[in-house]
C-alpha cells in the first residue's frame, strides 16, 4: 500500500471523529433499536431529546457523542448507515448505494412517523440529504450540510479552493509501517489492531493542524463494519455510485429548503471549493466559512459550529454566514 492508496482510501471514506462528552449538557434519555429496511438490513438508531422539531443524523456511531447537545427543544434520531457502524453488513455489494441510503433514510423517517424533518449531513452524506429533499420535498424542513463532497465527483477548483498539502501531510514514516504490515497480511489477521493502528496515522488528515491530531480520538474499530478489510469493500462499490451521480445545478437549483453549508478552508476529503459550489446552487442556502479547519470543522471550532446550527434550526441565519454569490471568495 503506498501513501497514494492510503490517502486515497480516507479520502473514500471520509471518517469522521471520535466525540468527547461535554460539561454542562442536560442528560436526556438515550433508546437504542433496530430500524429494518425493506430489503431486511437492520439499521441501528439512537434516539435522544423529546422536543417537537426532528432532526435525523446519518452516521450516528461517529457523530452521537458530539451532536447530542443539540436535543436541547429537539428530538434527535442518529442512525448508522447500512454496512456501517453497528448496523447490518450487507453481503450483497448491489444494495451498497447512495441511493439505498436515501430509500433507508426515508425508511428512518416512517419508523418515527414524524411529518417534518430536518437533516443534518457530514461529508458524502451532505450530498445524500440533498438527494432525499429532492425525492422527498415535503418533508423537509431545513438541510445542514458539513465537509459535503462536491456535487459532481472530480469537480476542480481554483487552488486557493483546495488544500495543497493532502500528498504531504501523513507521516511517510508511518505509512512506510502500514504498507509492511498489509504486504504482511496483518490487516486481514488481525484486523482490528490493524484498524487501529491506521486511525492513528491517518487521522491527521481530518483536522487543519496536526497537533489537533489527537482530539479526534481512536477511531471506530470496535465495530467490524469500520475495520478497514471490511470498510475498503464497502467503499469499492458504494463509491462507485456517487461517482456516477449526474445531480444538475438545475436539478439542485430545485431544492428549495433552507440550506446552511459548513466547511473548512483546510479540507482535503471534500474541497472548500465544493462547500462554496453547493451554497451558490442551492437557492436558499448560506455558508459558513471555517478558516483553517479541515473535514471535522466542529473540532477545531465547536461553539462556533454548534451555536450555528442551534441557531439555523431555531429558524435565522447565523451571524457568520454568508449569501455565496461566486465560486471565488470575495
């Protein structure tokens, strides 16, 4: 495995971090289950808060921890993906599409019975929301978009709307150690440690500077979906459908919702130069610039992004936020 294949492999599967309780925040009742979608996979749900509006949070095993003090008036739903986190994995590699996510997210909503949702995506995911407004207007309220992947995969933008350091940043070092230990089989015989030990070389990707390397924690591998043996097949062929996604700016144009865009300056999964592009299309939304922050921007700056999200779905627009009305900053 050489430093191409490793930086290639974050980027497809765009991990996200490991969350931290925080001081302060009222405990509200956590019930867990099973959501069965209509092909029989089960998705695994945390449910928390009790409030009239309803968010619903893909990723859920990664985000939980962090997005839970956003129950506060809310009712919050996180869920694991299908093949991902503590849901089943999923042996028929057809059923591993952008598209299965939406139909399942949808299937989330039903399970719940609410009317009205709001949305919340991460990374691809951001992508995914967009895709269920679109087949599902009337049941969205408002769309918050985090680190989201461009609207068409290879999209290139002017440098200053990418970062330049995604080759250079991993210590080649320790990526030299992993290309021994897959050359040796270890990923497969002991997958979890491996997991592991990758996370720990690999993380410092997601954040702007690489002292910040560590508040994202040790990574997910306690669930087998995420140990790379097993998410490199997931990636394989659910990337390959969003590759092939043709969403128009005027397909997009169509998504009329409320729309808050987040992203970091510094994110090399999902370029800044993308965050900028969806907040143009999109014709009500506005973005939130992170200078210097990567693809967990809520690491590198939690109040800002919490305190703007409690605020957009409380129904204004943050402070920072601005109407993009150019691919280039202004």
């Amino acid at each position: 495995m050489n430093c191409v294949e490793v930086i290639g492999r974050i980027s497809l599967v765009f991990l996200l971090t490991l969350s931290f309780p925080h001081s302060g925040q009222a405990q509200n009742r956590v019930e867990e289950g099973y959501v069965t979608a209509d092909d029989g996979a089960r998705l695994f749900y945390r449910k928390t808060g009790s409030g009239k509006q309803a968010v619903i949070i893909p990723l859920g095993f990664m985000l939980f921890e962090d997005f839970k003090r956003l129950a506060e008036g809310r009712t919050l739903i996180f869920y694991d993906m299908r093949n991902r986190g503590r849901s089943d994995s999923v042996a028929d590699t057809s059923k591993l599409t952008i598209q299965h996510d939406v139909d399942d997210l949808e299937k989330i909503r039903q399970r719940f019975g609410f009317d009205k949702i709001s949305l919340i995506g991460e990374s691809y995911l951001g992508m995914m929301v967009v895709m269920y407004a679109m087949q599902h207007p009337e049941r969205v309220e408002r769309l918050i978009q985090i680190g989201a992947v461009p609207r068409k995969f290879g999209t290139e933008y002017p440098a200053n709307l990418m970062a330049d350091d995604a080759s250079t940043v991993l210590d080649q070092n320790e990526v030299n150690n992993l290309r021994k230990l897959r050359a040796e089989g270890y990923h497969k015989s002991n997958p979890k440690n491996y997991c592991e030990k990758e996370w720990l070389v690999t993380r410092v990707q997601l954040v702007g500077k690489r002292e910040d390397a560590p508040k994202v924690g040790n990574g997910y591998c306690d669930h087998p979906n995420e140990w790379p043996i097993n998410l490199d097949r997931h990636f394989q062929h659910h990337f390959v459908s969003v590759q092939k996604l043709n969403l128009s700016k005027e397909q997009v144009a169509k998504v009329s919702n409320p729309t808050l865009t987040i992203h970091g300056t510094r994110d090399r999964n999902a370029p800044y130069g993308g965050g900028r592009e969806w907040a143009l299309t999109l014709p009500d939304a506005r973005l939130l610039t992170v200078e210097g922050a990567a693809h967990l921007p809520w690491i590198e700056a939690p109040d800002l992004i919490f305190s703007s999200i409690d605020t957009f779905l409380k129904g204004r627009w943050p402070a920072k936020t601005e109407k993009v009305k150019a691919i280039e900053k202004q």
